[in-house]
C-alpha cells in the first residue's frame, strides 16, 4: 500500500502561507480540530477536500498527498540492483511479488517499468516451474506471456518516453 504524508505536506504549506489551522478549517468549513487531526495524522481529510486543499496551496494532489509517481535514474539503478541481488538471495517468486509491487506503485513511471522488464527478460530462467508459470501471468490475465510485450509511447514534455508491459 502507498504511504501518503498529507500532514507533512498540510504543516508545510500552511506555514509557507502564514496562516493558522482555524483559518483553514473557515475556509474549508470544517473545525479547527480536523485540520489539527489531518496535520498529527489522527486522520485524513474527507477525499472530497482533496482538490481544494491542492488549489488552495497551488500544487497538485498528489503532492498534496506527498506521493510521487516518478523515480530518479538512481533510484531506479538501485531498484534495478536490489532485484539482481534478491533474485540471487531468495526464490525469484518473491522477486516476481515485489516487482508487482513496485508497478503498482509507480506505475506511470515508464523508465522503472522498462527497467523491470529487462530484469525479467534477463533472469526469468531463474523461476521455477511455478514461478515461471506465474511470471507468464504478472499482468494477472491468463492470456498474457513472459514475451508478450507492449510498447507504449508517451510524447510529455516534446519527448517520447517508452514503456512496455509484461
């Protein structure tokens, strides 16, 4: 599951705007202790508030929610690593449940999934049985193959980012 750090973000901003907790619960229409609840991480805001916390501090929700859906060309090179040395260390259907993990969290970040998908295309030979037969379904569906892959281009920014999935 994604950690989301809103009461980071909720203190942050609040402070860069130089107002109190009670002026953003007026603003809100909500009580000062929900807005202090949200900042001690009590509990959240209602997800309908989401947008407007965003718009009111000029950044977008996920940033609100302190979640960022993209990863550093080094943090990819260490997840890539850490997948060699745990497919070395551990039985690579572990190896297999943690990339799956990892694409459900960045799943819209192309450069980690093409990434992972050499990993596999490398050192799939490294399932067993079982796990090569659950390799050939990562994406869930029983239709889909180790080598089926589909190449999706992105154009973002006038460049043409590449994916694939496996």
């Amino acid at each position: 599951m994604i950690s989301l750090d809103i009461a980071k973000t909720l203190i942050t901003k609040r402070s860069e705007k130089g107002i109190t907790q009670g002026e953003l619960a007026k603003f809100l229409g909500v009580s000062k202790a929900s807005v202090s609840k949200w900042e001690t991480g009590h509990s959240n805001p209602d997800i309908t508030f989401l947008p407007q916390l965003a718009s009111y501090f000029n950044i977008s929700v996920d940033e609100l929610l302190g979640y960022e859906p993209q990863m550093t060309s080094e943090e990819i090179s260490k997840v890539y690593k850490g997948l060699i040395n745990d497919s070395i260390s551990k039985p690579f259907d572990e190896t297999i449940d943690n990339c799956r993990d990892i694409i459900k969290k960045y799943h819209s970040c192309f450069p980690l999934i093409y990434q992972i998908g050499v990993f596999f295309l490398n050192h799939y030979m490294l399932a067993s049985n079982d796990g090569l037969e659950q390799t050939t379904r990562f994406t869930g569906g029983s239709d889909y193959s180790l080598f089926f892959i589909y190449f999706r281009f992105q154009v973002s920014n006038d460049r043409v980012r590449q994916s694939f999935f496996i």
